[in-house]
C-alpha cells in the first residue's frame, strides 16, 4: 500500500482531520481558552447548557466546554507518554526474549502468559497503591501494566520472522544476531508494531480516563477529561451534558488512535475483510427449490453423465473490473470414463471441475450454454430430489485432506451423513456402509476409525477416507482435484490404487485433475490439456506424446523431465509465445 | 503447480494465555499419561505458579511504599504512639521473612488481617461484598456471550450474500462503536439516557432487578461487540474452509450444514476470547459499582488504593486473582473437553 | 580431494533421530543427488552441513577442511557452501530490494567490496542468472517465483561457493519453469566448476542432474550409486518401490 492510497482511505481521512483537530486543540486550546476554563465566576455557576456555555457550567461557573478543550493537552500528553512506556518496554521485553537462550526463553514467555491473565486495571491499581495517586504515577502504573501485552505481541512477531527462510538464509552467509534483528526482524515487525501501538494508545486514553474517573489519577487542582467525568457525574440529573461533554471527547479521541491504527496497517481492514473474500467456494445454502420437478428420469444412455459446454467464469477485480478465468470450456464424461485435467498455474483446471460439480460460490459469475449432471439441468434451481441425487451420485476428493475433512467431526459423523440424509438410512445400517467403505478402501480396523478425528489419519489416510466418503453414496462421478499432490509418490500410488479400484467397483466415471502430466497420462483415458482458460487439445493418455499437436501440448511434454530424458542436454524451454500467460515472463531467457 | 504465497508477515494478535490448540501429533508426556491428562497437569501447574506469583506481590504491596506505609495509611497528624502500636499489631516489625510465613499462614486459615481503617476483618468485609460482584459478572457475561454468537454467526452470514457492502459497513460501525466506548462511559451515557431523560430507570442501587439492567448493560455491551466481532471473524474464516465446500458438495441441508460442521469450529476461538473478556469483565465491575453504588468489591477497592489501606488491597488483589485464575482454569478444562485437536498445547 | 564429505553424521531434535549415521561424498565439479519422501532427513542434512543445526555427532568437511564445529577455521569453511532454498517467497526478505538481498550475501565471500564494487557485483550476479540488472532495485513481490529462484541463486553464488546446496528448489514451481532453472544450474555448474548437493523428493528431476545418487529413508542412507546404474539395477527394495511409483508418460500405471 503506497502512503497516497492509504491517506486517501476513509480511515486515512478520519485518521488525519482527528489528528489535526486534536493537535490544534492540546497546542492553541490551552491558550485560547484558559480564561473561560479557569476563571471562576460564581454567579453563574451551575447553569444549563446555551449557546454560550454548550456543555453548561460547573459549580464554580467556569465553563465546563472550555475546560474539556484545556484538559485535552494534559489527557493527550499523559497518554502518549503512557503509551511510550509501555511500546518502549515491550519492545525490549519482547526482543530480547527472542534472543535468549530455549529454557530463558522459556521462562521470560511463561512470566509473561502469567502476567497477561490478570486484567490491567488490578495491575494499575496495585501500582497505584505503591505510588500514591498522581499523573506522573498513574502514567506509568498504565504504562507499565501495558508491557506484557506489548512484549507477547512483540516476540510472536519476531519469533515468526525469524524462523523464516530469509533469516535462516542470512545466518548462513554469516550474519551475526544483531544484524539480524536491526536488518530483518525490525523492518518486518515495524508495522504490525506501528499499528499496535496506535491501538493501545487509544486503550491507554481510555484507561487514563477511568483512572481519574475513580479519583486515582490526575489530581486535583489539575484535571483531565477523567476528572471532568468525576465532577460531571456528581451532577448527572441536573445537566447530564457536565459529564456527557468530557464523554464525548474521550470517546472521540480514541476513535482517532483507532483510525490511526487502521490506517497505518498493511492489510486492509485487519483481515477482516480479506477473509470473507478470499472464500473461493465460499458456501452459501443451497436455495429452496420452486416447484419440485415431477420424476427424476437420470441420463439415458449414450448420453453423458456430465457435461457442461461454453463454460465461462468471471470474477470481479479489486478495482471494479472483472477477469475471466475460464474462457469458454466444453467438457463431456461419458459414464465410466476416466478424464484428466491437466494445466499450469492460472490454467483455469479447478475452477472448469468446480464449475462442473456445481460448487463454484456467489463471488463467481458464472456463464453456460449446456450443464447436465445424469439428467439434471443444472442450470436451474434445483428441487430437493434433485439435491439428493447429487449427494449421493457426486463425489470429490480435495487436495488437502486436513481442511477438506471436517477437524471438528470424527470421520463415522462425517462418512454416515449422506447414507442418513440422502439415502435414508438408519444410524446403525449407515454405520455399517460407512465401516464397509473404509474398508474398501484398504483402511483396517475400520469400525474402529469410525470414531477418530482426521488429524488422527496420516495423510495417505486421510485421502482413502475422503474416496471412502465417496463411496458411501452410489457415486456416478468422482471429481478428484490434484487429490495426491501433497503426498509422497510411493503413497501417491497406493491411493491410486484405491481410487481405481473405487472406479472398477462402482462403475462411477472420474475427474482427474492435476499439473502432473505424467501421472495423469498414466492413470486416465483421456486427456485435456488447458492453458489460459480454455482447452488446447484433448489427447488419448497412451498416446500422448505421439498424438499431440498444438504447440503448447508439445512444449509442455518436451520440457517435462522424466526417466529417460536425456540427461547430456540443457531440458528443452516453453517459447514465450507459446507458453501460459501466467508465466510468459519465466521461460525463454 | 501454483506456489502458494506467503502468509502475511505475522498476525497481529497478542497470544492470550488460555490454551491455543495446536495441531501436534503425539507428543504426550510419558506412557502413561493421556495427553489429555498431561495437559491438565500442566494446567494446573501453571495455576499454581500464578498464584504464588500473587500472594508474594501482595505481601510485597506494602514494602514497595517508598516512605513509611503505617504513617501514609493513617495520616500526618497521628501520633507516633498511634504509629508505633499500629506497626506491632500489623506485625512489621518483624524480619521480613518471617512476616511473610505469617502471612501465608493467615491466608490459609482465611485470616486477611484488619483494614487500617476501620479495624473490621477484611475477610468479613469481602465475604459481604463477594456476592454482589460476582452476580454482577456472571450476569454480564452470559448477556455478553449469549447475545455475541448468534449476532456474529448471523453477521457473517448475512456478508455472504450479494449486496453485502452496506451490511458490512452497518455491521462494523455498529460493533466498532460499541467496542470503541469502555464500559464507564457507557454508563454514564445509559444513566443519562434512560435514567435522567426518559426515568425508566434507576441510577443507583442494588436490590431489585431494575436496578440491575443498566449496570449488566455497561459491563456487558462492549465486550459484546468485541466478542461478535471475533465470532463474525471466525466464521467467515470456517465458511470459506474446504471442509465447508466438501459439506455443500455433499448436498446435505442448508441448517445441517451451519450447525453440524460450521458451528463446531468456531467454538476454541469463541471460548478462548469469552475467557479473556471475563476477566476483562472482573475488573470493569470495579468502575461499574463506583458508578452505580453497587455493594461489590468494587466499591470497597477505589477508596482503599486513595486511602492505602494495604490489608484490603492485598485481599483484594487475591480474591480477583483467584476469580480469574478460576475462570480461565474452567474455560481450558471446557477446551480440552469439547475440541478434539487440543489434546496437546504449548506449555 | 573431494569438494564436501559428510562422515557419519547423525542429528536429534528432542529425542527422535532425524539424521542416522549418514556418510556422503560428492566429487570436485560433479552432483551427487540425494533422494528421498518426507520425513526421510533430507533437508535436515542441508541444514546440518551449513551449520544452521547442530548435528549430535559426525564430521563434515569442505575440500578437505574440517567444517563442523566450532572456530574460525570452521566458520571459513562452512562459508564455502551456500544454500538455495526451497520456497522462492519466504526465501527472500519482502522488504528489502534484491539488491540489497544480494548484496548481504557477498561477505561469505570473505572479501570486501567498496560500494560501487558491491553495485557492480551485484549486476554481475544478476546477468549470470539471466535477470535483468537494472532490476536490482526492486522488491521481490515484483517478480514471479521462477525469478525469484534466480535471485536466490544469485544469491548463493555471491559467496564465490565450492559446493552449492539446492534443497528441492524445483518442488514450488510449474513444469515449464522448472527446466529453465534446472538448465541454469548446469550452466553455472559448468562455467564455474561448482559441486552441487541436489536434494529433492522428485526421482525424474534428480536423475536428470545428478551424476551420483543416493537414496534416504527415515534417516539413513538405503542405497547409494552412479545414477545410470542405481537406477538400472537397484539392489534395495526401497529403492525398486520408488522407481516403479513413478508414474511414466502414456504409460498405464500399475497399482497393486
């Protein structure tokens, strides 16, 4: 984020205009309006709010605005002081943590995980009792009891920089620890840093006020916006503006520390926002159907299982516009065909099979002129029978069998659903589908697994529950997208071997897809090559190095490593024209 | 293969202390224990240690007072005899480690000494005002956490659905403001709102339950929308999850699918954050009973610290201590029972 | 004299063995391969011979100097190998310039550099990855991650190496961008008479660069040997699993 875009966010702003309004009211307000703020004027004391005095006067007729106006430089000037207490102490706390030695180390975060249980405001107050209630002491018993949180913040920052790749490789060229810390841990901690601390000032201007509220900070003559709170709320019924008044300025003043911080940070709106947005499949309920649609026929014969022609799909970019990702795809699968999907990063490959299943979120627009799912058109509402017949008949198998199996549900829970909901089973007989399942695909002890969790399965485990799931439908169509990239080879062909046996036994037809063309020649029929959002060539797997013929097909084969490249010869290189967009820049130097 | 880009350079988070399950596979103590079990132990120990922690730095409350603490907590114009008998009777004329064998000793027999000031047992004035306080909290956390999670779950929700940028600004001005104003002043506005202007009801006391929706208010509306905000969070975070997409490519009910696979996992984060904001809580019932004139804790501690009457300070101190100590103990022992990843945690 | 010898070397973390009694060698100017799954303590060797992890026994020496250990003599010596890491994203500080990137690495060498020398070095660096060296003042999010692992190895090569370390520097990139390094490792290799330790999990790619193999699991060498013939006539049966798991193009894979 360049300081321009950040200025001109809307925390940016509201960042700046509050900074200079309190910044011309702690310099020139005291100056302006000490006179109205400290002159006592007993006439007029206790009077209501007007035009002349908005907040009212106190019971010495000093006009209570005025004084809220001068307080600010005291409340502003004691926060920032407490607030550099605490930065300044949780940096060193926190750093040097970081450089101690494992059972140091060990103790220092403990004393800190101790120290953070305990509210602030009991350490203010222990701290208060030991120093007697004053700004100066109040300043620090705030800044001080806001170190352990500074200091926690400060070594989960470094500790994480410095166990990545860059700090590992600086240490390897021969770096020393300082140089470490000033040339990588603090750039990389400094605006994370930068944004905490804005944020706890705006804790500490709170706390300030509290402390004073409760007689225990500032002191008397001298008053900030807490004591203003005190003598305000004594006169509560009569001119409940005496209290609200220095209110209002307290919570004002916080809300510009909080925009400060926000618009220091590096990532928009704490995450908040990026989260929600990132949800590529992000799940919406499947709409109620209008009207159910009278008998389910399913497809004919001759005809596929599953098809979808003139695929498109667009999603909106950050700046309004919208990018296409896939550019106009057809795909059939014939019933108990094995099809590969095979393509480069930004090929469109996992979005065309999402696109297919019909999981693709509301973020995507989607475009189609033909979509069948075994007689059902897809691109219509779906009727409950509909949705039933999906569950059952349509299966995936993820990549990363940790976050596409539920962490929080044991594997019989998640195994048993569709059997129970779609098929109608009871708990006991969708028990034993489940437990047979497992077993089908080759994992023992299965009645017993029924009740693990996922992070209790390996890996390969985890995959041959994810085909099991499968299996626990009546499943025409297995999509399976790059279902063994995260395993080891020798694991990769075992769950193969299971997802084979999956398709010889169920007869279902599968989804393949994967950037590794030589597994995907090995296993499949047939072949898709994409590139760029659409598809260059289809290609029988046996023959797919004499079939091909479009340019990019052939690159792809040619560069690919294998066991009997020739090994005395540079690897041959994808020509720029030809090779995928999304790495155009990479090949050909 | 597309390579995953880097996560951003560190959280902001500050790591609270209740357990943050990690995902490690077996690393339990020893054959014996179940890791579940070591966890607990470990727990435990850990309680333990906080609460050494805290009796020393009590018992330390009063050496720390630069000057004489008997002659600050009386007064300049008591006599010195007055001084001299006071010092015996509060036994600080004794070396120091014996004065603290004295004090654990009296703590363990529920004996906190006399408050300076009005020579009446600490522990009796505590035991009279524990109730009120603890009311007060308990009440103000379940509004807080009973209201938190359905508003989070429904907010994150409703962001799903297309014209979701006016909700998400309503939703987190909303929230932020709440979150942004700390509990005394929100009191302060309630009282002027619903107390002076409209008179529904009242500002002070304690006694009838009028009297206590407006304290539970304050104590409870901030922590609220902080909490809402954390749930909204997290279950954005869950919806976008694979496991998620698995779900709905299952097909199964829109309702099965929120409350069988999506609620479960926003439960260590709420849990880890609601133990957090009670303690949070504990201490805004300090400011909330000064507010409102409630017969806490609270209202006995603010004019203790002015008036350095030690005795009820250190009571004091112990007694919010073991609270959250207590409280976080639960909340862990609620974690390892109900979320099947955190049998193992960082020490 | 061989460029890096690794002789009986063993590392724990806690109590588990990670590296078992490991010996290696690789020969003056040739790439001994070393293959193996997850888990196998591959990487953990790469660490171990940088001096990034302790190793709990075992020797390691770089052209006949003891590596290991402790010392200024150690230190030099250890500063004649040089990593390439893996993930060209984490690999590269996000915040500062290539440049500067480069630039930290070049006191491995153990020379000095004047500024404008280190400006020009560091150019030359570049050229010899074949990005350009104008570029030098950018930050890595401004390139792709092929580039980025040249930078990287740019990177490596400022501390003047005897022995380049390249620990599964292929495994984050497409297939189409994994030649080009690959070509430019054999390249330089060549042109400056670099030894290479190439350890990857991937059997095609490290029998296409390595004149020698050798094969990992659970911490132990399984078996080791001139590339053509380990892989021609395995005698373990380790090794026979993970030839016949590679899936080979067209060909219709057998699974039981």
């Amino acid at each position: 984020m360049t300081w321009r875009s950040r200025l001109l966010s809307p925390s940016g702003i509201a960042a700046a205009v509050g900074v200079l309004l309190f910044l011309f009211v702690a310099i020139a307000g005291g100056s302006i309006f000490l006179a109205a703020a400290e002159t006592s004027n007993v006439p007029a004391r206790l009077l209501p709010p007007s035009l002349e005095h908005p907040f009212g006067t106190d019971d010495l007729g000093r006009d209570i605005f005025a004084r809220v106006l001068v307080a600010a430089r005291v409340s502003l000037l004691l926060t920032l002081g407490a607030t550099a207490v605490s930065t300044v102490g949780g940096i060193a706390y926190g750093l040097i943590a970081v450089i101690l030695p494992r059972h140091v180390r060990r103790l220092a975060t403990g004393l800190l995980d101790i120290l953070l249980a305990f509210p602030w405001l009991l350490m203010v107050l222990f701290f208060t009792v030991i120093w007697g209630a004053s700004a100066t002491s109040a300043m620090f018993a705030i800044g001080i009891s806001g170190i352990p949180f500074m200091a926690r913040l400060v070594y989960n920052l470094a500790s994480s920089v410095s166990g990545r790749d860059y700090v590992r490789a600086a240490r390897v060229v021969g770096v020393g620890p300082f140089g470490i810390l000033v040339r990588h841990i603090l750039p990389n901690i400094a605006n994370p840093l930068f944004v905490n601390a804005a944020a706890t000032a705006s804790v500490t201007l709170l706390s300030f006020a509290g402390l004073s509220f409760l007689g225990l900070g500032v002191q008397a003559p001298e008053y900030d916006w807490g004591r203003l709170l005190q003598d305000g709320i004594t006169r509560i019924y009569v001119n409940p503006l005496a209290a609200i008044g220095p209110g209002i300025a307290v919570v004002l003043a916080g809300l510009v520390f909080t925009f400060v911080s926000e618009a220091l940070a590096d990532t928009r709106g704490g995450g908040r926002g990026a989260v929600a947005r990132r949800a590529l499949g992000a799940v919406s309920p499947t709409r109620r159907a209008r009207g159910a649609v009278a008998s389910r026929a399913g497809a004919a014969p001759g005809e596929p299982i599953a098809e979808i022609a003139d695929l498109r799909v667009a999603f909106a970019t950050a700046d309004g516009g919208e990018v296409e990702r896939v550019r106009g795809v057809s795909v059939r699968i014939q019933p108990g065909e094995v099809v590969g999907i095979v393509g480069e990063s930004g090929s469109g490959k996992s979005l065309t099979a999402m696109a297919l299943a019909g999981l693709l979120g509301p973020d995507a627009r989607i475009d189609t002129s033909t979509h069948r799912f075994d007689g059902i058109d897809m691109t219509r509402p779906l009727t409950a029978a509909d949705r039933s017949t999906l569950g059952v008949e349509l299966g995936m198998v993820f990549q990363d069998p940790l976050t596409s199996l539920n962490p929080a549900l044991t594997i019989g829970r998640q195994l048993t659903e569709v059997p129970e909901v779609h098929l109608k089973m009871s708990r006991g007989a969708a028990r034993a589908h489940a437990t047979a399942a497992l077993e089908a695909v080759g994992i023992a002890d299965a009645a017993r697994r029924l009740g693990q969790y996922p992070h209790q399965f390996s890996g390969g485990m985890r995959q041959r529950a994810m085909i099991g799931q499968a299996l626990t439908g009546r499943p025409k169509l297995i999509i399976a997208d790059e279902p063994t990239t995260a395993l080891d080879v020798t694991v990769q062909r075992q769950v193969m071997g299971v997802l084979r046996r999956a398709q010889r036994d169920t007869g279902a037809a599968i989804v393949f897809i994967s950037h590794d063309i030589a597994l995907v020649s090995a296993f499949c029929d047939r072949v898709l090559v994409m590139k760029d959002g659409i598809v260059v060539e289809e290609l029988d797997a046996e023959r797919i190095r004499e079939d091909a013929t479009h340019p990019y097909s052939r690159a792809l084969l040619a560069c690919l490593p294998d066991m009997t490249s020739d090994r005395t010869r540079p690897l041959p290189v994808i020509p720029p024209e030809v090779a995928a967009s999304a790495l155009a820049e990479e090949v050909g130097v | 293969m597309t390579a995953t880009p880097p996560p951003a350079v560190a959280d902001m988070a500050g790591a609270p202390t209740a357990a943050l399950a990690v995902r490690a596979e077996g690393r339990a103590r020893g054959p014996q224990l179940s890791p579940r079990a070591a966890f607990l132990l470990r727990r435990i120990g850990r309680l333990l240690v906080s609460l050494v922690v805290v009796v020393v730095a009590s018992f330390f409350l009063v050496h720390l007072v630069p000057g004489d603490p008997v002659r600050a907590a009386l007064g300049i114009q008591a006599s010195p005899e007055l001084v001299a008998a006071t010092r015996t009777e509060l036994g600080l004329d004794k070396p120091i480690p014996v004065q603290f064998l004295d004090y654990v000793t009296n703590l363990l027999r529920g004996d906190f000494g006399d408050s300076i000031r009005t020579g009446r047992p600490v522990a009796e004035t505590i035991g009279q005002r524990f109730p009120a306080t603890v009311t007060l909290g308990v009440l103000s956390f379940l509004v807080a956490l009973l209201a938190a999670v359905p508003i989070g779950i429904g907010a994150a929700v409703a962001l799903q659905r297309p014209g979701r940028k006016l909700a998400d600004a309503l939703i987190s001005g909303t929230l932020g403001m709440l979150i942004a104003v700390p509990g005394f002043l929100l009191a302060v506005g309630l009282i002027a709102l619903f107390a002076v202007q409209l008179r529904w009801l009242p500002a002070a006391g304690w006694g009838s339950p009028q009297d206590a929706v407006l304290p539970i208010l304050a104590l409870a509306l901030g922590p609220l929308a902080y909490l809402a905000r954390i749930v909204q969070v997290e279950m954005s975070g869950v919806l976008g999850a694979t496991y998620m997409t698995t779900a709905r490519a299952k097909r199964l009910p829109g309702r099965l699918v929120y409350l069988r696979h999506a609620l479960p996992n926003i439960i260590t984060a709420s849990l880890t954050v609601s133990g957090l904001l009670l303690s949070g809580m504990i201490a805004g019932t300090v400011l909330i009973e000064t507010i409102f004139a409630i017969p806490g804790m609270g209202g006995v501690m603010v004019p203790a610290v002015g008036a350095k009457d030690y005795p009820i300070v250190q009571g004091l101190v112990i007694v919010y201590a073991l609270i959250i100590l207590g409280v976080n103990l639960i909340v862990d022992l609620i974690l390892v029972t109900v979320d099947p990843r955190s049998s193992i945690t960082e020490g | 004299m061989n460029a890096l010898e690794i002789d009986r070397l063993s590392v724990r973390y806690g109590r588990a063995t990670v590296v078992d009694d490991v010996s290696l060698v690789v020969p003056a100017g040739r790439t001994l391969g070393l293959v193996g799954e997850s888990g196998s303590g591959k990487s953990t060797i790469a660490a171990a011979v940088v001096g990034l992890v302790t190793p709990a026994s075992g020797a390691v020496r770089v052209g006949g100097v003891m590596a290991s250990g402790h010392g200024a003599a150690a230190r030099a010596a250890r500063r004649r190998l040089q990593l390439v890491f893996q993930d060209p994203f984490s690999a590269l500080d996000p915040r500062m310039t290539i440049g500067d990137s480069i630039a930290e690495a070049l006191r491995a060498s153990g020379k000095t550099f004047s500024r404008d020398a280190r400006v020009d070095r560091v150019r030359e660096l570049l050229s010899l990855v074949h990005l350009d060296p104008d570029r030098a003042g950018d930050t890595p999010a401004a390139f792709s991650g092929g580039q980025r692992q040249r930078v990287t190895i740019a990177r490596a090569l400022a501390g003047e190496p005897s022995v380049l370390i390249a620990d599964e520097v292929t495994s984050a990139l497409d297939v189409s961008v994994q030649g080009a390094i690959l070509n430019l490792l054999r390249e330089l290799q060549e042109r400056f008479g670099l030894s290479m330790l190439f350890i990857s999990h991937n059997l095609a790619v490290v029998r296409y660069i390595s004149d020698e193999i050798a094969v990992m699991r659970h911490g132990r060498i399984v078996e080791s040997g001139p590339t053509e013939q380990l892989l021609a006539a395995p005698t373990e049966a380790y090794t026979l699993d993970l030839l016949d798991a590679v899936p080979v193009l067209g060909v219709r894979m057998t699974t039981e």
